[in-house]
C-alpha cells in the first residue's frame, strides 16, 4: 500500500493509529478524510460494482 501511496499522494493516504477498536479507527479515518463522501464497508460487505455509483 505504501508503494501506492507515494505513487498516488493525491488519492491514497496512510493513516497509522494505535490498536483501539473498530469505532475508534472508522472515527479516526471520519476525520482524516478530504473528501465529500464516505463509503463504509465491514468485512463481510461486498463491494459490487455499481455500489457507489447507486
């Protein structure tokens, strides 16, 4: 991911926090985002293809 990162600074970003459960870490990235929208998506989600156009 960090290849990524460096490739793209301007559509990925890294954010390091310390082990403090999932709320913590969906707020923490709440937070962090620059965007207009936030796309949530747990672990047994799927992520189909026309998702976020809907």
């Amino acid at each position: 991911m960090r290849k990524y990162a460096s490739e793209y600074p301007d559509l990925i970003r890294i954010v390091d926090q310390s082990v403090q459960g999932v709320p913590s870490a969906r707020n923490k990235g709440i937070l962090e985002s620059r965007g207009h929208y936030i796309a949530m998506l747990e672990g047994d989600d799927m992520m189909l293809p026309n998702r976020l156009e809907k």
